[in-house]
C-alpha cells in the first residue's frame, strides 16, 4: 500500500493555526456576548459604597427602616 507524501488536501500549520484562533476567537466573543446579560441580571446593582448592599424598599419605593418595626429602634 503506497502512502502520499505530500497531500494538497491538508492546509499547512500557519494556516491551521490561523484557522484555530478564529474559530476559539468567534466562540469566545459568542460566549461572552450571552453570558453578558446573565451576569448583568444576577448581581444586584450597588450604589458604590462600602457597604457593598442596596437599601430595601416597600412596594411604593419608599425605604425601609429597621425603625419603623416594633420593639426594633
């Protein structure tokens, strides 16, 4: 059985190499496209302080203060 050594159908390694980076290039900005908006949606907003949380709110947007409750001041 007699093998081909040079065979046009395989591309050269700069070539592949090239095809490679592409291709991960092109998934990656896919991925990171999607998973954008995930990400955006569960990590809550902060305002930056060093608290690190964000105030709790009613159901008409007023604060809420641990004040307001009984027994709590």
């Amino acid at each position: 059985m007699a093998q081909l050594s040079g065979s046009s159908d395989v591309p050269d390694m700069g070539r592949r190499q090239f095809m490679n980076l592409l291709m991960v290039g092109t998934g990656m900005t896919t991925v990171l496209g999607a998973l954008y908006p995930v990400v955006k949606y569960f990590i809550p907003p902060s305002t930056g302080g060093s608290s690190g949380g964000v105030t709790a709110k009613d159901a008409l947007g007023n604060d809420v203060l641990v004040s307001d409750f009984p027994g709590k001041s």
